[in-house]
C-alpha cells in the first residue's frame, strides 16, 4: 500500500513537471506569434524613434510587457487603434490619438548640399534610402520618404544635416 503511494506520487510529480514545461513552450510559441503580429502592423521603418533598434524589437518590448504601445510616431493613429485592437486596449492613455490628430508638425532632416563632401556616411545609415547620392558627390534627401530618425546627423562630419521642422497641410 505504501509502495503504491509513493509510485502514484512520483509519477504525478513526473507528469506535473511534464506539463508545467510544455505549457512553457507553448507559452512561448504563442509569444512568438503575437510578437510577429504587432510587427505585421508597424511600418518597418526602423527608425529608431521609438527608442529600439527596430520594429521587431518594440514588438517584443510590448509582448514582454516593458513597453506601451504609444512611441510608433511614423505609424501615428492608425497603428495605434490596430495595435489597441489586437491587444484589446482601449484606454487611449489620455489625450495621445488626440494629440496625434491635432498635431500640425513633423520633422525631417535637410542637407546643407554646398557644404556636403559627399563622405555617404547619412546614405549608408539611412533605414528608408531618403537620403541620395553618390559617393565623393553632394547628396539630398527626399523629403516624402523621410521619416525624421535622425539617425543621420551625428554622423556627418561637417555637420551639413540639419533637423527641420515641417508642418501638415
């Protein structure tokens, strides 16, 4: 009798650790998804101007819960209610769409071409090519396709690339 109980024992502690780790897994595969979801849904422009490296990583800075779904400004507030739709939020955290919506400026960066030397060190690190030109040669940028990340000011040696403010129409 004894021997019994302590059989039924081990095995219910084996099986209890069997599913605690595919419930683990599991867990993780459904992360993955959600995590391939969220980037679905934002504009893969690898800004940065949400404070990651790119859109995958904010996706899982939102999945793991250490982010908001609030810092995608190229994505503005239409990703916003895609991502409060697929996550079921709907508090709007105060007056963000509003702002958004009431928003009349952006930015963008401008190039000084009379003092470019044309180094293409802006063009290389441009995540959306708005910046062209060719190399020893004066470059611009192409003011519809820039998102304003900025990733190109501290990197030009004669500091020619300028933030600029732009308003809507």
């Amino acid at each position: 009798m004894i021997i019994s109980i302590i059989i039924f024992s081990i095995l219910s502690f084996i099986l209890g650790v069997i599913v605690s780790l595919v419930s683990c897994f599991c867990k993780v595969k459904s992360n993955l998804s959600l995590i391939n979801d969220i980037d679905e849904l934002l504009p893969q422009m690898q800004c940065a101007q949400c404070g990651y490296p790119g859109c995958y990583a904010y996706s899982q800075a939102i999945v793991d819960g250490n982010e908001n779904i609030y810092k995608c400004i190229p994505g503005g507030k239409e990703v916003v209610l895609k991502l409060e739709n697929l996550l079921n939020k709907s508090d709007h955290r105060g007056n963000f769409l509003e702002s958004l919506e009431d928003s009349v400026t952006y930015s963008i960066v401008e190039i000084d071409e009379n003092n470019c030397v044309g180094c293409s060190k802006c063009r290389l690190v441009c995540p959306v090519d708005a910046v062209v030109g060719t190399y020893n040669f004066r470059h611009t940028v192409l003011i519809d396709s820039c998102t304003g990340c900025n990733l190109c000011i501290p990197l030009c040696p004669t500091n020619c690339i300028k933030k600029k403010i732009m308003f809507y129409e």
